[in-house]
C-alpha cells in the first residue's frame, strides 16, 4: 500500500477523517512514515516526478543520493501533513486555526484590497499543507473561491466538499468558475488557486531558469478584473504546525495583453522560487513540472 494508492480511492478521504478522528496521532505519524518510506521508493509516476521536480530546484543530476533523501524527505512532509490537516479538520475550526500561525502582514495585506474594495487573488505554491493554507484565511473571516485542478477524482470531490464546509468554496476549473471568479473578484472577494502545478491550458513560463507549461489563469483574473494579486505561503514552524506568510502584494497592469500576463506571472514565480528552494523537503510537486521529467 502507497500513499498515490490510498488517495486513488474513493474511501481514501473516509477513512482519513476517522483515523484521524480516533486514532492517537504518534500512531498516525508512524503510519504516515511508514507509506511516505514505501512510496519514495517506487518507480511511480509521482514518484518520478517528485525526483525530477528536486534535481531542478537543487541543480543535481536525478540520479544523486542527496536526490534520494530529497524525495523520501517530500513524501514525509506529504505525510505529516495530510496527518495534520485531517486532524485539525475532524476537530473543527478552532483546531484548524491553532494549527496554522497567520503572520501580521498577511493579513494586513489582505485587509488594504479589502478597504480599497478591491478584488483580491491569492496565489501560492503547494509547500507543506496546501490546503492549511486557503482553509485556515477562510476560517479566520476571509471566505474564499479556491480555484482547484479539473477533472477531480472521487476523492477530491468529496475533499472540495469540505474545503467548502470551512469556508473556501472550491470549484474545478472551468469556464463556470472562471465565470465565477470573476464575479466574485469585481464586488471584492477573495479567489485562491495555486501556481506551480503543471496545466494543459497554461503557457511557456520561466521558472528555476528552464521553460515550464505553468498556469497563467490567477494573473489573468487579476488583470480582468483589476483585483490586487498576493503571493503567500504555508511554510513548516514544528510538528503539526504552520505558519502562513504573505510576499509582495503586487497591482496589476492596466494592459490586458498576454504580454502583460506573463510578465505578472512571472513576477509571482520570481518571488517563489527563493521559497521553494529554501523549503525544497517541503515542495508537494507530484507532477513533473519541466519537459523531459
């Protein structure tokens, strides 16, 4: 049994909530270890991707040791932190928001697009719990459209569900959720969606220095609708614990060409990739980002 097996599953989120529920969390942790040592081992596609993904953020050859560690290392932080979140969810709101420390300055650039009665997108990197990081700004009063992957499995439907119970309505990409967004965005809501998860309709974009096939979309809604744009991240403070932090907050151009897009999402990139260089144990990229991965 691997972690991309359990997760396949339709019983997969289930199963998860009542072990986290009911089960001691030394115990869940040392299961959590136990799969994240198993699947870093395999030859699977997440597997593979995941040892890629570090050879380019680390500027190693896939097949150094230290790329070995790098890609047991993620799988234990996907681990943990799956093992934290449904914790905290099958808990409740408070639980979710002890969880996660919020810093000042994300809230208070959260609040200056709030008082502007601005539209404001929130855009980050899956590092550490990902969804800790959209759920715990929603649980705190900023409700939230979180833009997801389309076409999800099973098990990713019934997770929408409950990110949408605490506050971060999660819609699959779409015309329909773009359409959404955007009329959320232009009477001052908040959207979040990621950035670094490879897209079909994404564009050729700069990232680590090589050509990757990344979504564009949160710079486009940006510029659509003149909403303010903040790149943030959740980044590890102990066990079981996060912190999530605000980088620049960045106006958008006036121009609504593709020029002007990707050098928006390009700046977002730029600002992140310090980030996930630093963090690397903790970058939950499953997919391969670059060509050739």
């Amino acid at each position: 049994m691997t972690l991309a097996s359990l997760t396949s599953s339709r019983l997969a989120l289930p199963v998860a909530m009542a072990l986290a529920r009911w089960v001691p969390e030394r115990l869940l942790l040392r299961l959590a270890d136990a799969l994240a040592g198993r699947s870093a081992l395999e030859t699977s596609p997440s597997a593979m991707a995941v040892r890629a993904n570090q050879a380019v953020v680390r500027g190693l050859s896939k097949d150094s040791p230290e790329i070995d560690r790098a890609v047991r290392a993620v799988f234990r932080s996907a681990g943990r932190g799956h093992v934290a979140l449904f914790r905290a969810l099958a808990r409740g709101r408070q639980a979710l928001m002890d969880g996660c420390d919020v810093a000042p300055e994300l809230i208070e650039r959260i609040e200056i697009a709030r008082r502007a009665g601005r539209g404001l997108v929130l855009v980050g990197p899956h590092v550490s719990a990902f969804d800790f990081f959209l759920l715990t700004i929603a649980a705190r009063g900023y409700p939230m459209q979180a833009i997801s992957p389309a076409n999800p499995t099973a098990t990713y439907r019934l997770q929408n569900a409950l990110r949408t119970e605490f506050g971060a309505e999660t819609t699959p990409a779409s015309r329909e959720a773009v359409k959404a967004a955007i009329e959320r965005l232009t009477n001052g809501g908040i959207v979040g969606t990621g950035m670094d998860r490879p897209a079909p309709k994404g564009d050729w974009i700069e990232f680590f220095g090589r050509q990757a096939y990344l979504p564009t979309g949160f710079a486009k809604l940006a510029i659509r609708t003149k909403s303010m744009l903040l790149p943030g991240v959740l980044l590890p403070a102990g066990p079981g614990h996060y912190r999530a932090e605000a980088l620049e907050l960045l106006e958008p151009p006036t121009e609504r060409t593709e020029e002007a897009v990707h050098s928006l999402a390009r700046e977002v990139l730029r600002q992140m990739e310090p980030v996930i260089r630093s963090y690397a144990d903790d970058w939950l990229m499953f997919h391969p980002v670059w060509p050739g991965g």
